[in-house]
C-alpha cells in the first residue's frame, strides 16, 4: 500500500513540474526563441522583451536570445547601456556574427556617433558581403559625411544586388549628382523610373533633377505625369451569349 502510495506522489510531483501543454507561452518562465518572437509579432513587445531576458537568465552563453534583445530594446527605445550589454556579451560568444556588428551599428546611430556606427557597418559587410541593410546604412552615412567616392561604392554593389531598390537608386542619383556626374545620375533616375513609374517620390525627384540641371520643359512633363489622376482600369467584360 504505502509502495502504491509512493508513486502516486511521485507522478503528482512530475505532473506539477512541467508546463501543461495548454499553459500560454506568455505565462511560463521560459519560453523558446520563436515563442518569444511570436510574441513580439503579435504585437505584445513587453510579453517578448520579458521571454526574451528569462532566456537569457536560462542560457547565458547562447548570442541569439541576446540579439534579439538587444534588437528590440533599440526598436522599442528601450535602454541603450542595457542593449550595449547584450550586443557585448554575445560579440564575447559570437565575435564573427555579422548582424551583431549591424546591431552594433544602430546602436552607435542612436548615440550620434557615425564615426563608430561606420566601423560596425563595415565590420558587418566584412563578414557579409551581401548584407544589404548594412551597405545600405553605409551608404547613408558616407553620404551625409562628404565621403562621396566610399557612399557610391556600397550604393553601386546593392543596385547590381537588387536593382529594383528604387530608394537606393534614388540616393545613388544624388550620390552621382553631388560629383557633377549628370549622365549618371539621370541614368540611376530614368531606371527608378522604369520599376515604379507611377511613384509619386520618384517623379518629384526627377523634376527637381530636370529643373536644377536647365531643362524646365521635360521637368513639367514629370510634373504633369505627377499630378495627372490615375487611369481608371475597365472592368473586363464577360463575351455576350446571343
């Protein structure tokens, strides 16, 4: 009897120790990686945030619950020392992972400091020559620091990347422009042009181009594309059965 006793309190003690399986995620102490993410995607940036730091407590030496930590609490506005910690801790594991130095890069955006947000950027695209988040950033910030010749070299790699990104044809246009290179820059407008011809971004761009290089009557031919309403597309109809 008292054998029989002794296991029901052992199952008892088992069944009490692990999560049912229809406790919320948002409720246990520690979820998985995608649970916490799930969160965040649900729009309940607190749930994540807190799944997120109860991972971390469980598995300290893993960089990815720290990533994304990191990641939300910049996206959030969210405490920036504290954020450092993290991207610092899994640089420590994880020195080669280059969305650790994109974070990084952000993070230095945040503070104000391009110069270093630049060395983290680079670093990224030293690990990841395809990360174009990061040569897009450094094309910015380049940009915005006169360094006209490094800004075209990351803008020119994405738009042989993906030439459809208008938005990095459009800075590479301005790029172009600032070295007095009017051909070009025309060039990377007409093909902005080509994949979104009806943006209105886009068309003010290239008449403001037309109309600061002299040539007023092609800049109102934009305009006026720009501020013609849009063609109404006809229902197609069904062929009649009589």
């Amino acid at each position: 009897m008292r054998w029989v006793i002794l296991v029901a309190l052992l199952a008892g003690a088992t069944d009490a120790a692990e999560p049912s399986a229809l406790t919320p995620a948002s409720s246990r102490t520690v979820v998985s990686l995608p649970e916490a993410l799930a969160l965040e995607a649900d729009g309940n940036d607190v749930g994540a945030l807190a799944a997120l730091e109860a991972l971390v407590r469980a598995q300290p030496a893993w960089e990815l619950p720290r990533l994304e930590m990191a990641r939300l609490l910049l996206k959030t506005g969210g405490a920036l020392e504290q954020a450092e910690s993290h991207l610092n801790a899994a640089l420590q594991q994880a020195p080669n992972n280059p969305r650790a130095w994109y974070l990084r890069g952000l993070l230095w955006e945040e503070r104000d400091d391009r110069r270093q947000a630049v060395q983290a950027y680079e670093q990224a695209v030293q690990l990841r020559a395809s990360y174009e988040e990061a040569r897009f950033r450094l094309g910015t910030l380049w940009l915005d620091m006169g360094d006209l010749l490094k800004s075209e070299l990351h803008l020119r790699y994405l738009a042989r990347l993906k030439p459809e990104w208008v938005q990095v044809r459009l800075q590479l246009a301005e790029v172009l422009e600032k070295q007095e290179r009017l051909l070009d820059a025309e060039k990377e407008l007409l093909a902005a042009r080509g994949f979104q011809p009806a943006s209105p971004l886009v068309l003010r761009r290239l008449a403001d181009f037309y109309t600061r290089t002299g040539r007023p009557q092609l800049a109102e031919r934009v305009r006026a594309a720009l501020e013609a309403p849009p063609k109404r597309r006809m229902r197609d109809l069904k062929p009649s059965r009589r």
